[in-house]
C-alpha cells in the first residue's frame, strides 16, 4: 500500500500547491466557520509535505509536468530534496501557527472581526505561493508565486487596521512590487535572449554574455529586495513587528526566505556559469554587513518583537555567505557541499525557531499588555512555558548546541576555514556574539525578579505549548540531522559542490 | 514595427515610472509610477512576440503579458486599499516620515 | 549504556521543569532517584571499565559527524566525581534552598547542568564535547542569575560575555583542526599526522584559550569571582564539579587524547602552558589573601586549584599527569566542603566575612571541623587528599626536570596557608562577639552533605594506596593510556 503512495508520478507536489488554495476558497466560502477547516486542512498539508519528502527519499528528484504538457508550453514542477525539505518547514510552521491562530482569531460573540475572516484564506493562499515558489520549474511561474505571496503578506501586516501597519503594509508592499518589476525585467531579458523560461532548458542554454549578466543582477536585486537582505532590509522591521503574532511568524520564518530560494535557485541551478568571484564575494559582503547591522539594531531596540524582526535582518546574512564558500570542498571533509548545505540548513533551522519566537513573544506582549521591553521583567515566573520557548529559540539562532543553528553554522565554518577565507568565519562567529548579546538582552529579563508583581492577563498553557513545539523543532533538527542532511542531498545542484562560476 | 521599437519604448516607460516611484512621495503617484514601469516591461515583453518578418507569433509572451496585468491589476488594488485606509485613519497621503514635496505633489 | 548515564540527569531535568513549583516531594523524589540510579550506573560501569570492557553509542549528526558517547577510564574518572557530588549537592541544595522560589526551574537547570557534565565526561569527538560545553554554559546560566536581583543579573552578564566569547574562540579552534583534518575522534596519542606545525600550534593555543576560560585561567577568570553572588550549591556544583573542571577536563582531553604529548613535545607548547598555569596558580593565591569575602576567598583558591591540574597534565610525565589527573577530584571533595560550610554558615549565621567567623567552632562545630579539614587539605597537610596531589605533581615536576615545579607548589602552599589558617583560627580560637547560642545546626541535611565530603577527602588522601581510589584510578589511567 505505501510504496505505492510514494510511487514516482504520484502528485504531491502539486497536492501540496492544490490544497491549500482549496482550503482557502472554502474559507471564504465559510466565512465564520472557517476555523472548522483549519486543523484539518494543516495537518493534510503536513502529511501531504512529509509525502512528497518521503517521495523524494525513496525516488529521487523528479520533474511533474502539471496536466501532461511539456516545456516550452506546460508548466512543470521540480520535486527535489531542497523543494520537499522547504516544503516540511513550511507545512510545520504553518501547522504550528494555525493551532496558535485558531482561537485567536475566533469571531467573539459580540462582532465579527474583519481580521477574523481575512486571515484564514489570507493564511492558506500564503501557504499555497511558498509551496509553488519551492516546487516551480519555470521563471514566470515563479514571478506569479512570488506575487501571490507578496500579496497575501502585504495584506497579513496590514489585517489589524492600525495608521502605523498600515504605513509599515505600504511601505513593504512598494519595496516588494519594485522588486517583482526588477524579477520580471530580468525574466524578460533572459527569455529575449534564449526563448526559454524553463529552469532545465535555460540552464542548458545560458551562457556568460552581457544580456545574461544583466539579467541575473536585475533578477537578483529585485529578489534581494523582497528578502530585506542589508542594506534593503529597511521596510522588514516595522512590518514584520507590526503585523498580528501569526503573521509575524510566518512572513519572518518563511515569506522572506522563499525570495532568498529564488536568488539560490536562480545562481546556483541556472547561471552557475554567470557568476564570478567578484559577484559571490559581494552576496559574502552584504551577508556580513546584514548579519553585522541587523545585529547591532537589534541590540538598540526596545521594544520586543523588534528585536525578534532585527534578528530576521541579521540572521538572513547567514544565508548569503554560501554565495562565497561553496566550491571550497577541501579533502579532508566527508561533506561534498558543505557551504550551500549549510546554507540551506540554516534557512530551515530558522523557520521554526523564528516563528517560535514570534509566537512566544506575542504571548508575552499578551500578558504584559505592553511590547516593550521593560515591562517582561520577572515574566519568567507567569509564562514560563513561551519563556523556555524563547529560550530554545534564542539557542538556534545563536548558532549553540545542540540546535539546527549550530549544525548550519559548523558546515559553514568549516567551508570557510577549509577555502582559507578566513574573514567570512570571523563574520560567522561575532554575528553569534552579537545575537548573544541581543537576545540574552531579552532573556535576562525574563529571569529579574521584579520588585512589585506586574499585573498580567492570562495565556492558554497551550499557545505556550505550541511556541515551545516550534522551538523544539529547531533544536531537534541539530540532533536528528542525518535526515534532512540526506534530503538536501538529493538533486543538489552540481555547483553546490563546484562552486559558483 | 520592430522589436527594437517596443523595446525602446517600454525602456523609456520604466525609466519615468522608476523616477517616478523613487522621487514622488505621494502614495497614489507611487502606485501610478509602478503601474507605468509594470506597462514598460509588458511592452518590451510583448514586443518580443514577433521574431522576425514570416515566422508567425510566438505566444508566451503574449500570454505571460496577459497574467502579468492581470497580477499587477490586484497589487494595484491592494495598495490603493491600503492607502485609502491610511487616508481614513491618519489624513496622509505620504509614508510617514516623507514629507510631500513641494510643486506638483502639494495640491 | 552511555546514553542510560546520560538520561539519570537528563530525564529528571525535564521531568522537574513541567512541575508545578508546589509539588515539592515529587521533585525531591525525582531528584533523588536520578542521583542515585546515576551512582548505580556508575559504580558498575567502573567496575566493567577496570575489567576493560568498553561502552559506546554513536549517533550520526551528519555523514562522518557523530555524537559519540564513550566510557573510557579518564572519563569515568570525571563522571565519578560529579555523580558523588551532584547527589551530596542536590541533598544540600533542597535544605538550602527550603521553600525559596522558582524551585522547579532551579532544580531543573540544575539536573540539565550535571546531564551536561556528564555528556562532557563521556564525549568522544570534539564535536560532542562542544556540544556539552555550550549546553553547561547555557544551563548553569539560569543558575547564576537564580535570584534574579541586579547584582545576579550583571553577574550573569559577565559570565556569559566571558563562556560565550571563550566558546566562540573554542569554536573556531575546533573548525580550523578540523577543516584539516575532518572530524576529530578523541583517540590515544592523538590523529593529527599531516597537519603544519604552525597551524597545530596556533589551533593549540586558541583551544586552550577557549577552555581557559572556564578552567579560570588567569587572565581569563575575571567570570568567577563574580558568579559568586549564586546560592551556595551552585558556587558549589561550578567550583566543585562543573564548569571549571569542564574546561580543565577538556585540557586534559585536548593535550592526551587530541595532540599527544609527543606531539606536544615537538611543537614545544608544554611549558608555555605550565607557565601559565603556574602563574595562575600563584596569582590565584595571592589575590585569594587580600578577599575578605569568605566565597570570594574560596573563588580565588578555586583559580589557583584548578590550575593544578592544568599544571600536572602540560608537564606530560606519568607522575605529574597522575597527580592532576587525582587533583581533580580532590580539588572537588575538597573545594565542595568549604563552600557547603560556607553556604551553611550564612544561612544559618549569616556569616559572610572573615572577620565574622569568630567563635562559629563553637556555635557550629560540625561545620566548622568540616571546613578544617577542607581547608587544610588544600593547604596540603597530610594526610588529606590535597597532600596527595601535590606530593605527585612535585615529584611529576622533578622527573621532568622542572625542579621550579617543586617551587611553584611550595610558594603557593604557603600562600594557601596564609588564607586559611586565619579562617580555621578564628574559627576555633576567637571568641565570637556576640553570644551565639548552639544547636543552629540543622536541619541535618544541611550540615551532613559537608561533613561527608570532609570524611570522604581524608580517605581519598589516607587510603590513596587502594586501587579503587582517585590516585589509584588516575595511575590506571596513565598506565593503560598515557604511558610512552
């Protein structure tokens, strides 16, 4: 009976692009009782995810041409182990924010809220762009998902209404269509020059001329906008902090790193032949700077869930110093690519620990009534749960052991050091120190005993629960490893391992 | 009518619509300046279409323009929503912190 | 079998953080359970580990990459130690602390903190030892800060700025060894064949640097002083078993089981160590006399002490690395006496400087013979363990040709003696200021945890001869592993 579920040919990767927009449209269908479906309907998306990874394991990447028509005209989707381990991350994020979100937007009895009946459709169609982004094969498609998800975030921060979300919404939405034009003129170069918009035909095709070059820098710029990667990063801060806590979590665990998985997608599976080692060592430097900046805003803030949204700015820097490392494969490691393992890595040791975070820290603004920071002293005491979440996040994202933060920063590391280009393991370890410093910032809070006891409302023990779950995940991914490290494995691009140009 | 025309036209069109977006600050303009550069780029792409005298018309591009107005017809949408809320709620037309700029936006 | 050690600490410690803060005999009964079956543990795997059975359990962290859990002798050495102690310490803790707050978040940091130290002993790749070095970093943390008052709160800030930075350099040492050379298996004599010496020489010392900062290296010991503001079990558990013998343990492991002492040897990077440590030793002491803070005193030696091992082990002869080796546990039996009194006596007396010891001979006698006998050991006085120790590393010293070894022990045994004795004396000799009635020693099993270990550092010194005694135990290891 499973083999045959896991069969190649069996389409769950376009179930998992499928279902969730038909959740969403049953959504709005339902208006109120939405709430019914989600549980439900995450938790198919979850299975459908760990399908589509099991699939992969068992067959190896494969392409799915949608209703049997070929390139140049049909769309295809590529099911390899980056698609289907973005895949896992997106759907276990989602299913721990739907279980936070489900009685957080429960219509009072009083009146119905317009957040209350937006966020759900709003949350699968978000749902739906992620897994198109990962699984697209083709450019334009891509453009599309990218859209779809550009809008249904945009229209996440803005779900409360408040003047300063509103501006944070705006602001984020004329950053994020710029970078869409600039994604789509480098789409329409590209195709000028070689006809072609599928990944695996312009792969075969491109060569390093002019046209392609610029194509890719457009391309690249437009995407770098919409990943908040330094010094574009401004808009992030104020819309990810502002946005509802479910919101927050899935645009800064995930939104802004299918943007990031486009530039991968786009250098390393399609103009691997177009880049040069100027180009990698300056994706390196705005990685550095962005891990650098994004830190030392985030230790000067004061108000809570901007701190969590620096954080989002530095820790995307990890993920651009691959860019650099890869083809550094020396002897002695057993590990092919280590850099753009380790890259990858990090983007999904993130997702969960980041939407952790974001979820406890609603929790804790909750019970404060208040998002700065002075009013968390002695929470530890009332929350103790979404604390000890926080705490395992914050382990993550300092790179410590045992967490996925850590495994990712070790192969990273160890690229670097193994290609002699010290300066990129130096960036590596003060953007730990730094996070260090900011988070403990937080968390030292948590454990002052405050001279008065601080009036707190009260918090279900089992919202708590499911920040603490999305934490534990993050940490778990540093122990059990071998699984998404095999995962990742599987259909890697060739320059992963030889390096980019 | 060649490519190279098209091109060129839909060259000029970004150019206005990008110095549209980057030096006017009020909100409604902005949207105009992205609708402009989105026209520029669906021109240019269009223009593609025809690959030379005889040899027909290639579709994608055609049906790519197609999706790609239509998707920037509902980003318009959201973001003239957007700004007509933050119009209701706080009387600017501007992203705060930008100051309308004199001349043509202070009307 | 491993993996059985490493859940006695770790299973309670989860278990106590989902316990509601007033279901206090659960928690005792966790707590106590899991120190017990861990000693239980213990004591069989020694006896399997002397007959040279080997456990071992792997778990693959990435191809090549593995968590690997190993009992070997040195480790059980360490493991020993802690387990004795983290049951003493958890007995002393639940009378100390009573019925102060946040017990389960305490109690549950506590038993992570030992499941850490146990992982660090039985480490068998520097991964894996990175792994539970960071977690007792992360663990002890909450500990420090435990009252939750400004000067815990920057004192936590300090430690953690120094164990992280100190952690972040271990790192990169690590990385760099093993960007050479792939992942790096603790194994005798070392693997490290193919890589230049300046490289090897530099990785040293950024190893070392980042361990001596919780084996309190002077000028890396600035942390421990001030971590002094934790309740008495913690300074306990940090002086006494945890933390700095952490970092002095990972030497030990770094200098047998990472590079070798010939290699050592050929990379001439023994006696810049043993300089080092020596002159840690001594600064140690000396800043230890001018503290007139009694924990703070006690901090200094545990500068000066810990560097005894570091001593013993960088002079790689047999008799110094066995006098080390042995230092490490007596430093603990002895180092966790005094500050179980010292602990006792402010809670009880609330005594906490030294001119205030006056007369407590007689209102706690217990407590203070217990603290005698500490002390004096670590001054060095025969028959107690601290005797034993320095008596090998002095003559380790000789036999390497290091005759300034010998100096180095004597100044610094003066200097213990110039710190202690007018503790003991006033202890015993003053009359106490005010009329302190007697019978404030109680409840027992405050006062007994610190007269045990007092008892056990005379029999490790008196019956050193045994096979089964530290001494012993270290010389089996030397034998068996580091004999050229």
């Amino acid at each position: 009976m499973l083999p045959d579920l896991l069969a190649v040919g069996v389409p769950w990767a376009v179930a998992s692009i499928v279902l969730p927009l038909a959740v969403a449209l049953a959504a709005i269908a339902l208006g109120p009782h939405a709430r019914h479906l989600v549980l439900p309907g995450a938790l198919l998306g979850a299975v459908i995810a760990l399908a589509a990874a099991a699939q992969v394991l068992a067959h190896g990447a494969w392409h799915h041409a949608v209703g049997g028509w070929l390139p140049p005209l049909g769309i295809r989707l590529r099911l390899d182990g980056l698609a289907a381990s973005f895949l896992v991350a997106t759907a276990v994020v989602a299913c721990g924010v739907a279980g936070f979100s489900r009685r957080l937007f429960e219509p009072s009895a009083r009146r119905e809220t317009r957040a209350g009946f937006a966020f759900w459709p709003l949350f699968f169609v978000m749902w739906a762009g992620l897994n198109a982004v990962f699984l697209g094969a083709d450019l334009f498609n891509l453009y599309v998902a990218l859209e779809l998800l550009t809008l249904t975030a945009v229209a996440m921060v803005a779900l409360d209404g408040k003047a300063e979300t509103l501006a944070a919404a705006i602001r984020y939405l004329l950053f994020a269509l710029l970078g869409s034009l600039a994604y789509l003129l480098g789409v329409a170069l590209l195709y000028a020059r070689y006809g072609a918009l599928d990944l695996g035909l312009l792969r075969a095709a491109a060569v390093p001329d002019a046209i392609t070059l610029a194509a890719g820098a457009i391309m690249t710029a437009g995407l770098m906008a919409k990943t908040a990667i330094f010094p574009l990063h401004g808009w992030l801060p104020p819309a990810h902090a502002g946005a509802p806590t479910p919101a927050s979590a899935m645009l800064s665990a995930l939104v802004v790193k299918a943007s990031f998985y486009l530039i991968a997608r786009l250098w390393f599976d399609v103009l691997p032949a177009a880049a040069t080692v100027e180009t990698s060592q300056l994706f390196g430097a705005l990685g550095a700077g962005a891990i650098v900046f994004g830190s030392l805003l985030a230790l000067r803030q004061e108000q809570l869930k901007l701190v969590i949204a620096y954080s989002t700015v530095a820790q995307l820097g990890y993920l651009f110093l691959m860019f650099p490392l890869t083809g550094s494969a020396a002897a002695p490691q057993p590990w092919a690519a280590a850099a753009w393992t380790g890259g990858m890595f990090h983007a999904l040791a993130h997702a969960p620990a980041k939407a952790a975070m974001f979820l406890a820290a609603g929790l804790m603004i909750k019970a404060c009534g208040d998002g700065r920071l002075a009013p968390l002293a002695g929470i530890g005491r009332d929350l103790p749960i979404a604390c000890f979440a926080f705490g395992l996040a914050a382990v993550s994202l300092m790179g410590l052991p045992p967490s996925g933060g850590f495994t990712a920063k070790y192969l990273l590391l160890t690229a670097a050091l193994a290609s002699g280009q010290w300066w990129w393991a130096l960036a590596i370890l003060a953007g730990g120190l730094l996070a260090a410093a900011y988070l403990f910032r937080v968390l030292n809070r948590f454990l002052i005993a405050p001279a008065e006891a601080a009036p707190r409302v009260a918090v279900a023990r089992r919202d708590q629960a499911i920040a603490l779950a999305l934490a534990g995940v993050s940490i778990l991914l540093g122990l059990a490893s071998l699984v998404p490290y095999q995962l990742l494995q599987i259909g890697r691009p060739a320059a992963a391992v030889g390096g980019l140009s | 009518m060649s490519p190279i025309l098209y091109a060129a036209t839909g060259a000029v069109l970004v150019g206005i619509g990008v110095f549209g977006l980057l030096a006017r600050t009020h909100l409604l303009r902005r949207i105009l300046a992205f609708n402009v550069i989105g026209s520029g780029i669906f021109l240019a792409f269009g223009g593609l279409g025809s690959r030379g005298p005889g040899s027909g018309v290639d579709p994608v591009p055609q049906a790519i323009v197609i999706t790609g107005i239509v998707v920037a017809l509902a980003a318009t949408a959201l973001a003239v929503t957007l700004v007509t809320r933050l119009f209701e709620e706080t009387g600017a037309v501007t992203l705060p912190g930008e100051h309308p700029a004199e001349g043509p936006d202070a009307s | 079998m491993p993996v059985l050690v490493l859940s006695t600490s770790l299973v309670p410690a989860i278990v106590i953080f989902f316990l509601a803060e007033a279901q206090q005999r659960t928690r005792t009964l966790v707590n106590i359970a899991g120190a017990l079956a861990k000693l239980a543990l213990v004591a069989v795997m020694l006896d399997g580990v002397a007959l040279g059975v080997a456990y071992e359990t792997r778990l693959g962290l990435l191809p090549g990459l593995d968590l690997l859990l190993r009992v070997d002798a040195l480790a059980l050495l360490f493991l020993t130690l802690s387990a004795f102690l983290w049951l003493l310490t958890t007995i002393y803790a639940i009378s100390y602390l009573g019925q102060g707050p946040h017990l389960s978040r305490f109690f549950g940091f506590f038993s992570l903190c030992v499941a850490a130290t146990t992982g660090i002993a039985l480490s068998g790749t520097l991964v894996t030892f990175f792994i539970f070095y960071e977690l007792l970093t992360l663990s002890t943390w909450p500990l420090v800060v435990h009252q939750g008052d400004a000067r815990s709160i920057a004192a936590g800030r300090r430690y953690l700025a120094y164990t992280l930075a100190g952690s972040a350099v271990l790192l990169l040492g690590i990385v760099w060894l093993e960007s050479r050379t792939g992942p790096v298996e603790f194994t005798v004599r070392g693997s490290l064949a193919g890589v230049d010496a300046p490289t090897l020489q530099a990785v040293f010392c950024l190893l070392v640097a980042g361990l001596g900062v919780k084996t309190a290296l002077v000028p890396l010991h600035g942390w421990l002083p001030a971590a002094m503001v934790a309740p008495a079990p913690v300074s306990a558990l940090l002086h006494a078993v945890a933390v700095v013998k952490a970092g002095a343990f990972g030497i030990v492991r770094i200098i047998y089981d990472v590079y070798g002492t010939t290699l050592l040897h050929e990379l001439s990077l023994g006696i810049p160590l043993a300089a080092v440590a020596a002159f840690t030793v001594i600064y140690g002491s000396a800043r230890a006399l001018q503290q007139d803070d009694i924990k703070r005193r006690l901090a200094f030696s545990t500068v000066s002490q810990v560097s005894y091992i570091v001593l013993g082990a960088s002079l790689f002869g047999p008799y110094s690395t066995i006098g080390g080796l042995a230092h490490l546990v007596h430093q603990g039996l002895m180092k966790i006496t005094l500050f179980f009194c010292a602990g006792a006596l402010a809670e009880r007396l609330h005594v906490h400087k030294v001119r205030e010891l006056d007369g407590i001979g007689r209102t706690m006698p217990w407590t203070a013979a217990a603290f005698t006998v500490g002390a004096l050991g670590m001054i060095g006085v025969p028959p107690i363990a601290g005797f034993v120790s320095k008596w090998y590393l002095g003559l380790g010293g000789v036999q390497a040709g290091h005759v300034w070894v010998v100096l180095v022990l004597a100044g610094s045994s003066l200097l213990n003696a110039g710190y202690f004795l007018p503790l003991i004396y006033r202890a015993w000799f003053v009359p106490g200021a005010m009329d302190r009635a007697p019978g404030r020693e109680r409840p027992f099993w405050l006062i007994a945890p610190a007269v045990i270990t007092a008892l056990a550092s005379l029999g490790v010194g008196a019956l050193a001869g045994l096979a089964m005694s530290p001494l012993g135990w270290a010389t089996l290891i030397v034998e068996r592993n580091y004999t050229p």
